[in-house]
C-alpha cells in the first residue's frame, strides 16, 4: 500500500502563512523535487481515524511539516500510531531566514515562496536519507 | 456595546487532491472579505490541540467546507462538538455546476481561482442563513 514511499504531513494550518508554507513545500517535494519517493496524505482523514490512512502512517516512514508551536501534524501522527522520522518546523526555518518576512496566507508573497523552496530542499534532502523503497 | 457573536467557518486540510485546496482557498477568501465577520479554525486541533477549538465549535454556528464525499471537516465537527450549523461539499458543487479544476493542487488556475471565489459565495449564502438563525 504504501509502496516504500516516505510520508510528508503537512499541517493545514490556515491562519497564518506558515501553514501555507509547509503545504506548498510538500506539495512541491511529493509532486516535483521527489514524486517516485515521497508521498501525502490528508492530514484530516487522519484526524478522523480513517482506517487506510492509520494503515499508511503506521507503515511509512514520516516526515511531520508543521507551520506552528501546537505541531498538529506531529501530534496526530503519532496519535494515528505512526512514528515520527523527520520534523520540519516552519517557525526553525524563519529563525534561519530571519531577512524573509512572509505575510499573504492564500497565496503566498515572494518571501512566502522562497521560504517554501528552502524548505522543500530539506525536506527533499530528508526523503533521500529515510527511503528504502520499502514499508516499514 | 453589542459584539456580534462569532460563525466559524472550517475547510478540511485536503492535501491529496485540488478540491482541497479549493475548499482551504474558497474559506480565506470569506475570511478575507466576502464575510470578514466569520473566524476559522485549524481542523487538526479538534484532536491535538486543547479544548478552544472543540468549545468554539458548541458555542457558536459553524459552517463546514469540505473538498471531497469523506466529509472529514464535518464529521469533526459533529464528533467533536455538535451539528454544523450548514455545510458546503465543493465535489458536488462541481458537479452540479458541470466544472472541473484545471490547475493543480499546488497552484490554483485563473479559472481554479474563479470557481474558489465562487464557492465562497456559496459559504457566504450558508454562513448568512447561520447569522440569522442565530439572530432569531
């Protein structure tokens, strides 16, 4: 079922920038960057116990993307029975780039967008180190 | 002073498909300025956060955007906090409507980005008809 592939969660987070962030970063990495090795789910199907996306957390390896302090997607992973492989944390990220002040949360500015790429060449960068081609 | 009570709009995080991202574009845009009035809240912390977002959702009408038939932005909802005051299904919306996305999860097109805004009035119906029930 879940082919080897690692699991990039975002949080949807929808208040800020830094949900948008994560989420177009791993939709850059599963799509683009890494789309034979890394794969998503919805973080909602996980949030309401849906038995195949508990299934594919428990078999992947994870990588948790979350735009805030609360972690949601670290939380409801390991909350699904997954374990926590990798966790990118937005708000590490501005501590880096503190130059990069993203403020548009539906589509995001240029500093958004930036912020995005770095963030998916990590991420990518994670996917190559945790992949096997093979379940957990 | 009379402070108008609040009505909670909450997409689903759908990050495996376009709809998803319809329905998250769809709902900053209400908070953007169709309904500037209405609040959202992160589905995920209906289940990692603390209590705020649960006790949001049983105090105040709370109108539910979800992308696709699994429903999950609604069935949190009411699993964690009650009935939805309404709820808006984008899948059937298209389908009632004959149209499909043309972009991409990622990035919306001009035409994508067209039928987000006019979901959004959709929502703005339903989040309307919410306010009055409420105002008796």
């Amino acid at each position: 079922m879940t082919d080897g592939k690692v699991l990039v969660i975002p949080c949807s987070g929808i208040g800020k920038p830094f949900g948008t962030i994560g989420r177009e970063a791993t939709f850059t990495v599963v799509d683009e960057l890494r789309p034979g090795k890394a794969d998503t789910n919805c973080l909602s199907l996980l949030v309401m116990g849906d038995p195949d996306a508990k299934r594919q957390v428990q078999e992947s390896r994870c990588v948790a993307v979350d735009g805030c302090p609360l972690e949601c997607a670290r939380k409801n992973i390991e909350i699904a029975g997954g374990r926590i492989d990798a966790h990118m944390r937005v708000m590490d990220l501005l501590r880096d780039n503190r130059g990069l002040k993203p403020r548009q949360v539906t589509f995001l500015d240029e500093d958004g967008e930036k912020l995005a790429t770095i963030l998916a060449e990590k991420i990518a960068a994670k996917v190559d180190e945790l992949y096997t081609g093979e379940a957990r | 002073m009379n402070i108008k009570p609040k009505i909670g709009v909450v997409s689903c995080s759908g990050e495996c498909c376009i709809l998803g991202t319809l329905s998250r574009v769809a709902t900053r845009f209400i908070l953007e300025g169709v309904r500037a009035d209405t609040v959202t809240l992160c589905l995920p912390l209906f289940l990692a956060g603390d209590s705020g977002e649960r006790e949001f959702a049983q105090r105040f009408p709370t109108v539910s955007v979800d992308g696709c038939h699994k429903h999950c932005a609604k069935k949190a909802i009411v699993e964690y906090s009650g009935p939805t005051a309404a709820s808006v299904d984008v899948e059937k919306l298209l389908m009632e409507w004959g149209e499909e996305p043309t972009g991409t999860r990622k990035t919306l097109s001009a035409k994508d980005v067209e039928l987000a805004k006019r979901i959004a009035q959709e929502v703005a119906e339903r989040v309307d008809e919410a306010r009055e029930a409420q105002d008796g």
